[in-house]
C-alpha cells in the first residue's frame, strides 16, 4: 500500500474503476433543493437533479464540504499512517478549496497537503490520476504536491452547453444574455482560465458546430498535448462524446482517452447534454 493517499472532491467525476484502483479517496459536495440536501454522487444522481429541475423549474443551490467533513474523510488515512494529498475544485468557484485547507490545519504540519486544481470535472481527474500514478510509485505527499501545482497550469479544459438556461438560472449569465442566447440559438464555447470559467466563443445554430468548433481547437493543439490521458466528460450527452472520442482517437495519438459522466455538481450549474474536452500540455 502507498505511503500516501490522494484525495479529492466529487466534481472531479472519477470512474469508480479509478478510484478502486489507486484507492482514491473522495469528499462529497452537497446538492441543495428546498425539500433536502443530499451528497453529490452518493445520495443524488444527475438524472435525479434533472428531473427536480423539469418538474418544479428552480435550480438547486451547491454547498462545499464542511471543514468537519473533511477532517471526518482524511482521519482514518492518517491514523493507518498515510498521508494525503487532496486536490480540490477550483477556489475561484468553490469554498471547498479553503474549507480543506482548514481541516488540514487540525492535523500535524506536513501530514495533509492541499492543492487548488484550479479547474473542475475532467481536469481534476487528470491531476488526481497523474497524483495517484505518482503514488503509487512511491513518490512523497509533498513532491507529489508540487508537481500537481506545476501541472495544473497545464490543463486545458473546454465545453459546450446545450442551453444557457442553468447558467441563467445560476446566477452565471444575464437576462437578456438568455433571452438573446435562446432567441439566437447561440451555443458557447467556455474555457477555464486561471480557475474561471469564461466565454471563448459563441457559435450560432446547432450545438453540433459548437462541438466541432471545441474539437479544432483540440486538434490544433494535438502536437502539444501530453499523450498519457485525455478525458471527455458529459451530462447525457453519449452521442457528441462518442463523435469527440472517436476523431481524438484517429487523429491525437494519445494513449487513454477516457469518457466520463460528469456528476450532479456540474450538472446543477450546466445542464444536460453538456460536453467537454480535457486534457493536459
């Protein structure tokens, strides 16, 4: 077993596969509807979190875990003697990020280290699996640290919506940037961007050249991209995140291109039949 035991919350969206293999530890973020909170991922699905929005039109609200929390998930680990590496959901988007380095100050110095991903979805993952590869070599929590540090400002992380309406609904476009949006038919592109997520372009008509339009930007950068992992994450979305994969695969030459189903974080502020594209420089 490693020494160390890497961590991270659940809007990193890990195959449970993954998480068997390199015994990866995960902090539920909390969906909040008016009748009950319940655990990302472990008392809620995403399919759930649509059909509460379809049936009573008000998006729920998200909640980081709590300090308590944290120190309750790292505790077993350091007391077997482990460790811990946790890596988080972007600050610049979450308390998670604080709230972990909180409980991490109820532990002895240099037992749990926390690193910003400054990303989300798919992106944490890539940091969280490039950690647990480490890991499981047995390279130390700090090095490990530092590296992930490093790394994070290579991800590359894009995706497309399918309605600006869980944006809107969240706080996170106008009015009028919806109504306009809905009455265009305009489907943006964002990118996260020192751990914000912001509008690269705004394409009109099928959310199909949307799609087209994230994977040339891909494509262009192909010679640059690290070839170990490349992940594509959706919300119902199997048929646009089929058509990604399979043109990376032809046209990439990078050695795992994992699809995953983002969680009910991501999908409570993106909506069904998002998609994106993550992978690192």
């Amino acid at each position: 077993m490693s020494i160390v035991k890497i961590f991270s919350d659940s809007t990193s969206d890990l195959p449970q596969g993954w998480k068997d293999t390199y015994d990866i530890g995960i902090v539920p973020l909390y969906v909040v509807f008016d009748n009950g909170t319940f655990k990302d991922g472990v008392e809620i699905t995403p399919e759930e979190v649509y059909r509460r929005v379809a049936a009573g039109g008000a998006l729920p609200k998200t909640a980081a875990p709590s300090p308590a929390d944290f120190i309750a998930a790292f505790q077993p680990a350091i007391s077997s003697g482990h460790d811990i590496v946790y890596i988080s959901l972007s600050s610049s988007l979450s308390s998670t990020y604080q709230n972990a380095l909180l409980a991490a100050g109820e532990f002895p110095e240099g037992r749990v280290h926390v690193v910003d991903s400054e990303t989300l979805c798919g992106g944490i993952a890539l940091l969280v699996m490039k950690a647990a590869r480490a890991a499981a070599k047995g390279e130390s929590a700090a090095n490990i640290a530092a590296m992930i540090t490093e790394a994070r400002n290579r991800v590359e992380s894009e995706f497309v919506v399918d309605t600006l309406d869980y944006l809107y609904m969240g706080g996170r476009c106008s009015g009028m940037q919806n109504f306009i949006g809905s009455l265009l038919k305009i489907r943006p592109v964002l990118r996260l961007v020192d751990g914000a997520i912001v509008p690269v372009a705004r394409i009109r008509g099928k959310k199909e050249k949307a799609v087209e339009q994230m994977l040339h930007h891909a494509l262009a950068n192909a010679a640059d991209m690290d070839k170990e992992l490349l992940i594509i994450a959706h919300t119902l979305a199997e048929e646009d995140a089929k058509i990604l994969e399979t043109a990376l695969r032809a046209q990439t030459g990078v050695e795992e291109i994992a699809v995953i189903h983002a969680g009910c974080v991501i999908g409570s502020h993106c909506g069904p039949a998002t998609v994106g594209l993550m992978y690192m420089r």
